[in-house]
C-alpha cells in the first residue's frame, strides 16, 4: 500500500516553490495584485465600495473588470487595463466610475 508523499518529504527546493508561488502578486481575497500601484489603490477603493473583481479571460485585451452592486443587466462594468498610457488617469477614472455609479447604497436618513 503506497501512501502519498507529504510536503515534508519534498526537496527544500520544491517546497520553496510551492509556498512562493505568487505569494507577492496575490492578495488575501484571493485576486491577483495589479502591477501598477496607482490603479491597484483604485481597484481596492472599488472593492471597499461594494463592487466585485472578475479576472479576464485569456484572450481578453483587459487585465479584468470591476462589477457594481446591481447583479442585473444595467448593472454598471468597467474594464480595468493592465498597461494603460497614463496609470495614473485609469486610476482616476476607475474612482470617477465608482463615484458616479447610479447603483450605490443610499445613505439611511435618521
């Protein structure tokens, strides 16, 4: 009777691998971290915000697309780019987008 090998039994090189493997690049919920730092402050201020991350697919131009709240078909999508020209104006723009969502949770009024 043959018994799996565990993870103490692989070479240090091994384990080295498996425990790095994109340990910088993916963040606690689970998303891979965008490699521009403007644009991935932007992503997360949308995530605080109530909306969702969906990674691209791999024949899609963008890096993946951020959903609002309203899980219907006038819902409000944003594209987020892995390379723009200007990282800084996509990251603006993604806050603007956000920020204008017609979708956002209203305030309750006490």
């Amino acid at each position: 009777m043959s018994f799996p090998v565990s993870l103490l039994d692989r070479p240090r090189s091994i384990l080295r691998e498996l425990t790095s493997v994109n340990r910088r690049d993916t963040l606690p919920m689970g998303r891979p971290r965008h490699p521009t730092r403007v644009i991935e402050k932007a992503i997360q201020y949308a995530e605080n915000r109530g909306w969702r991350f969906i990674e691209a697919g791999g024949s899609s131009h963008a890096w993946g697309r951020l959903y609002c709240h309203e899980r219907s078909r006038d819902g409000c999508m944003l594209s987020v780019w892995s390379t723009p020209r200007v990282p800084e104006h996509h990251a603006e723009q993604i806050r603007r987008q956000v920020n204008k969502c017609p979708h956002a949770p209203k305030p309750e009024k006490r």
